[in-house]
C-alpha cells in the first residue's frame, strides 16, 4: 500500500511539473505566432564548441495590444534584438526571451523580430545541439527535458507543438564541410574567405523541434522516387567513409516509399533526406538525422530508418497538440 501511494505521489508531482512547464510554454503559444523562421549560423566552432549567429522572425500577435514578444532561447547569450529593422531592448530571463516593442500591437499585424546570439548550446544526453569531433548537428527532442521539444537549443522560438512556421537557414562553413539542413539547397555561396554558405529553404509547415541543420565534412548520394504525386528527391548525406555502404542499407528504401504512400498517402514533404550523425535517429521534416554505424553496408537497421520514414507522415504531417503528447 505504501508503495502504491508513493507511485501516485510521485506521478502526481511529475504531472504538476509537467503541467507548470507547458503551461508557459503555451503561454507563449497563446501570445504570438511565429509566420517564417530566418535563420543564419554566421560561425560553428567545433573546437570551442560554440556557435553564433541570428535569426529573423516573422510574427504575428494572437492577442489585442501586446508590448512585448516573448520567445525562448536556452543556454545561449543574447547580444541585441531588432523589430522591424530598430534596435530594442531585450531580457532573457530563465530561458524566456522578452522583446520590447516601441508600440503596441494588435491582432493582424505582422512585426519582424531579429535577435543576435553566440554561446554554447545546449544539449543534455541526447537531444540538443551537439558536437562531435569535426561535426555539428542538432536533435530537436529531448528525453530529459520536460516539455521535450528543443528548437530552442539553438535558435530563439515559439517552442511548442503547434506553432507551425516555414523556415530558411543559411549556414556558413568552411569549404571542407558541408551544411546539411531541411528543405531543398537553394544555393551555395562562396564567401571568398575560405568559407561557404549553405542556404536551404523548407516550405512546408513545421513546428520548432522539427526544424534541423548538420556540419560536417559530408558526402552525398542522391537520387530520386517517383511518387504518387510528384518525382521527389532523395538525398543521404553520409561520412565519406560511409559512402560506399549507402546502397546495401538503404536497398529497399523506395519499395518502403511506395508502400508508405499506398498506405497513408502521397509523401507529404518536398524531400527524402537522411544525414549521419554520431547519435540519431530523429525525425527531422526532409532531413532525418540517422546514427553512422547504422549505414553499415546491410539492411540489419532497416526498421530504424523505416520507422523514421513513417514519422513523415506521421509526426510531421501530423503532430503532437500538446507536450504531453509526445
């Protein structure tokens, strides 16, 4: 008896903690809409650990005359925040970034928000931005943390699970690496400086957790599945060691496609992605981060990308209404 009261105890307190974090979490939600996420990694430093780098955001209030946006952003500094081109004044307090507005705002408008940041990201045992020898890449959930999702790791965001935004990222590395993030390249820039950026736009609608990007020295295999509806492309950005290995563990890969599509519809993104990561697997829209020893040259770990491909449809398509959820 005792034992079955400590277990209602302890579920009881986990509940209201649960409870405490959504609730400022949807609070957030509840406040603004985040339209269009621009997110530009000037610098990822693999040997100190740390990144800098801005993102634009375009909102729009949920609620009548708000003076200030509040965002969340974990572990990382705050340098300045713009609105709309000015210069604001910014607190970041307990991971909530507040964003002062010269005026008030009203259901119906739309304001731009940039905020400047650098620092160590957060990461806990597995999800988080991580770094790993020569790579980068971040996990969009996390098992410790509570709510899970942690878009929040490395960029500032409406981090729930029903804020759905499109997304650009530009990510520069240097010319050695490759940056891997969702959606389709849409182009490559030379800095001149021994630097590339890498510039990916995802159009479809995804909340934070979702949202990913991957630094490395990558090599590609690409090709493509003809679809119900349209040709989509399949990329898997692997270690140049892997390379060779990519036919013989992703062999069945379009058969699963056509099977998944039979089944639940045609394939709801604009792109098949998978990149190597030293700890995976994790559903990121178009651009799966699945673990290197799983690309082995067999199909011993066909189910793990298999379930992962399935969170397209559903987890991604379709998500969680609440952290609970998940």
């Amino acid at each position: 008896m005792k034992k079955y009261l400590f277990i209602l105890f302890f579920l009881s307190v986990l509940r209201l903690l649960n409870g405490q974090t959504e609730t400022v979490n949807n609070n957030i939600g509840d406040t603004v809409h985040a339209i269009h996420y621009s997110i530009h990694i000037n610098q990822v430093d693999t040997d100190n650990k740390t990144i800098s780098a801005f993102t634009g955001i375009q909102l729009t209030p949920l609620m009548d005359n708000i003076d200030q946006i509040p965002l969340e952003l974990k572990a990382l500094q705050v340098d300045s925040a713009f609105v709309n081109g000015s210069k604001t004044p910014v607190v970041l307090n307990n991971d909530i970034l507040h964003v002062e507005l010269s005026e008030a705002i009203s259901s119906g408008d739309t304001v731009l928000v940039s905020v400047y940041y650098h620092g160590h990201p957060f990461h806990e045992a597995w999800g988080g931005f991580h770094f790993s020898g020569d790579y980068a890449f971040n996990l969009g959930v996390g098992f410790e943390s509570i709510p899970h999702n942690l878009g929040k790791a490395w960029f500032p965001c409406i981090d729930d699970f029903t804020d759905r935004a499109t997304y650009e990222f530009y990510v520069t590395a240097g010319n050695d690496k490759k940056a891997i993030c969702g959606g389709l390249l849409q182009d490559t820039i030379d800095n001149g400086n021994g630097t590339k950026t890498w510039h990916w736009e995802l159009n479809g609608n995804i909340p934070t957790y979702l949202a990913s990007v991957a630094v490395g020295n990558y090599s590609l295999y690409s090709d493509q599945f003809e679809g119900i509806e349209d040709t989509v492309p399949i990329t898997i950005y692997t270690r140049p060691s892997d390379t060779s290995k990519v036919e013989g563990s992703f062999v069945n890969l379009k058969a699963i496609l056509q099977f998944f599509e039979e089944k639940f519809g045609p394939y709801p993104f604009d792109r098949i992605g998978y990149t190597g990561t030293a700890i995976g697997a994790m559903e990121h829209a178009t651009n799966i981060a699945y673990p290197n020893f799983a690309i082995n040259g067999n199909t011993n770990n066909e189910s793990l990308y298999t379930h992962e491909l399935s969170h397209m449809w559903f987890g991604d398509k379709v998500t969680c209404s609440s952290a609970g959820d998940m």
